[in-house]
C-alpha cells in the first residue's frame, strides 16, 4: 500500500514520487497536506530545519519537480547580498511562466521594489492559477542581511495579495532566526537524520547491475559498521561505498572467494577501510589519487594528503619561526640551555625531573611563551646570522592570522605578549625536512 496519498495528484506519480525519497515519506506527506491543492493558498511561510545531508534540499526539489508546480529555488549562499538574491528570484520568475516576455534586467534595491516587480511577475495566468513556492536554501544567510529582509519573506503572501508560500531551508533552529521585535512565525518541521537502517536502505538502492542486491547490501553493512560512529553525512558515505566498492570485489574477480565468503571479503577491504577513516571529510585526495594508492604496496598508515605531508607553503624564516615556537611550547624553559648553547656545562638531573621525566610533554599540550623567548630559539637554530628585523615580526604575526600560533593574552601587557604553538609533531617534522 502505498504511503503518499493525495485526491489532487494521480497516484502513479505519488508512487514515483516515494520512490525517489526513501525514508522520508512521513515529511513528504505533511508537506503534501500543507501545500494542499495547486489553486488553494498554502501557509504563508515554512521553515524546514535538520542536520546536513538529512534530505532538505534534495526532498524539496524532488518533491516540486516531480508534482511540476511552479517554483523558485535559491541558495542564499551564492546570492549573499538582499539586492542578489531579491533580482534572482524575479529572473527565475520570468522563466517560471510561459506567458511572460523576457526582459531586460530591472534593478532591484529594496523590499518595496520588490513587491511591486513580483506582482507583474505573476501577472500571467499561469502563475495566478497555482500556488507558487519561493524555496530559500542555506536561509541562515538572510540573517546577515537588511534586518526587514526575514521579516518580509515570512509576510510576501500578505504583502503581494498573491498566492505565494515561502520555504525556508536551513541547518539551525528556529529560535536562533527570530528577531527581537517579533515577526509572523512560519510553520516548522524537522528532518531527523538518517538511522543506520535508513542509510543501509537508500545506500544499497545503488548497486551496480552485474553484482546482486544481497551481495551489495552486505558490503554496505561492513561500510556502515566502520564509518557510521564517526560519519553519518549521507553524501560522504555514498563517496566511500563508491570509492572503496573495487576493493572489496577484488576476491570475487579473482577467482579467490564467491560472493558469500564474507570472512575473505573482510579480510581483503579491511586495511583500506582503515587508511580511507584517516580522509573522512577531508578530501585530501582526487578519487583517481585513491584508487592509484589502493594498488601501492604500503602500511595501512601511510596517506598521501594533506595530513601526511602537510603541504603548506610558508616563507624561509617562517618555518624556523615555527619550529622555535613548537620548542618553546612543549620543552621547559629549564632545558634551553642544555639544548641550545654549546658550553652550557654540566647539568645536575634533580629529583624534581626525576619525577617527571615520565610525562610527556604532548600528553599536557602546548605551554605558553614570551617573544624574547621564541627569538632567542631561532637565532640558536638558524645557521646565519638573524637581524630581528620587522620583516621577522610580521611573519610572527601573520603565523597568529593562519592560527598555527595563538596569541595568550593582550597586546597591552607590560611583559609583552606571550604565544602557544597550535600545531602538531608531524606538521612540525614535515617542514623541519
């Protein structure tokens, strides 16, 4: 039995329609029954809230295509300013009716030229007929802009006298958008994230045709058993199963395991499930650099991105900087003389060191340390001769701006500022080479 079900729509595009949107049956029905008939007025205004990767966008453009109602889709993300995103929505308008002549551009600064260009927008019978949908992406962005823009959208149905409903599609909740003076308050609803089993239905839906249902759905399941505790964003883990799909079948082309062998199966992707956890979200790696390191011989360890070989392009001094600064964060002051004078004399080990020479220093994190301190480190560790210049200085500086050191404290202070290194052994070890 079918789940969708509505008088105004024919029952075999429904069916297609949940097809195309598994799991979310349940919101596609309640928008379904808010949106009612094509001529009827909806609720003015609709706000659409969830997690990444929980279907938002993608259930809306579904939904509006497949049931062909006349629609505009903008996300705020690339129309950043009020005047981008008001003149967008008019373009957008104009290729919506099949009665309206094209225009040129008319400029459009505020709200009330708005009103007024939307009400010859949908002049056409077409538009007059039928509900029209202005969906918002990324809507968290229009908090940025003029504070009457929020308000205005979420009251477009009263102003224009038309039958408009807005659509607001965003990752945060309603009561972080609503401003202090009050506003019309749209009607809510919630996109949970995906269970496991939900991933495990729609990430199997895409096996590839010369390989069984059953025999795809398990090698989802071990996909989902590694990565769904630390990854539960859906485009992520449909990148992974495709990724990592060639590997797992390795046996199965080989001759070595049938598709039933799960044991042999697991044995063979385990390793590269383990190097493709260390790129979770990264995309440290084009696909092509993946499957060619699959191939290599090598420890399960050994990555070539960003991670490994930390490819950060930095000035001569700049790099010294840094490493006197990852020094002067992690070794004790005590043991500057020791480690950076080459008649230091003799040093006595005290009981005081005895006892914490067990601890290590990356185990309590980064100390902080003065400017004197850090230069001291690098006129010791530069072979030539250092002039503390202000081109040293501002290299100091803009170390804080790309935050690989943290500045602690004020600039006012009397004893001068004092700084953490925010980076770690390997990034260290990488530009040390």
């Amino acid at each position: 039995m079918p789940n969708l079900e509505h008088p105004a729509y024919p029952a075999a595009t429904l069916l297609h329609l949940e097809s195309l949107v598994p799991c979310r049956e349940s919101q596609v029905s309640m928008l379904l029954s808010i949106f009612g008939e094509r001529q009827q007025f909806s609720f003015p205004s609709i706000f659409i809230y969830g997690h990444t990767s929980s279907g938002k966008t993608y259930v809306m453009e579904t939904l509006l295509n497949t049931l062909q109602l006349p629609h505009v889709f903008v996300n705020c993300v690339e129309y950043f300013t009020s005047r981008l995103l008001l003149e967008e929505i008019l373009i957008q308008l104009q290729s919506c009716s099949s009665e309206a002549e094209q225009t040129s551009h008319v400029p459009c600064d505020n709200f009330n030229d708005f009103v007024r260009l939307f009400k010859q927008a949908v002049a056409s019978q077409e538009l007059q007929d039928q509900t029209l949908y202005i969906v918002l992406d990324r809507a968290e962005q229009l908090r940025e802009m003029e504070a009457n823009v929020l308000p205005a959208f979420l009251r477009l149905q009263e102003l224009t006298d038309r039958n408009v409903t807005v659509v607001l599609l965003s990752e945060i909740v309603w009561e972080l958008f609503r401003p202090n003076t009050g506003c019309f308050e749209p009607f809510t609803l919630y996109f949970p994230d995906y269970s496991i089993g939900h991933l495990q239905k729609i990430l199997s839906q895409n096996h590839p045709p010369e390989y069984s249902a059953d025999f795809y759905a398990a090698y989802i399941n071990i996909l989902l058993g590694v990565f769904y505790m630390v990854c539960r964003d859906l485009k992520e883990l449909q990148h992974l199963a495709v990724l990592n799909f060639s590997k797992y079948c390795e046996p199965v082309v080989s001759g070595e395991a049938n598709e039933r062998d799960t044991r042999k199966l697991w044995k063979n992707i385990e390793p590269h499930l383990k190097k493709a956890m260390q790129t979770v979200y990264l995309r440290e790696i084009s696909s092509s650099q993946w499957e060619r390191l699959q191939c290599e011989d090598g420890e399960p360890g050994q990555l070539k991105g960003l991670s490994a070989h930390t490819h950060v392009e930095l000035p001569y001094y700049s790099k010294f900087l840094l490493i006197a600064a990852y020094l002067a964060s992690y070794n004790p002051v005590r043991t500057d003389k020791r480690f950076f004078l080459k008649h230091h004399g003799k040093i006595r080990k005290t009981n005081f060191m005895k006892k914490h020479e067990k601890t290590s220093n990356h185990l309590l994190g980064p100390k902080p340390f003065p400017l004197d301190r850090l230069l001291a480190i690098l006129y010791s560790i530069v072979d030539n001769r250092v002039a503390p210049t202000a081109n040293i200085f501002s290299q100091i500086t803009s170390l804080v701006t790309l935050q690989l050191l943290t500045m602690v404290g004020h600039n006012d202070q009397l004893d001068g500022p004092r700084y953490k290194c925010t980076v770690s052994l390997d990034f260290i070890r990488a530009i040390a080479r």
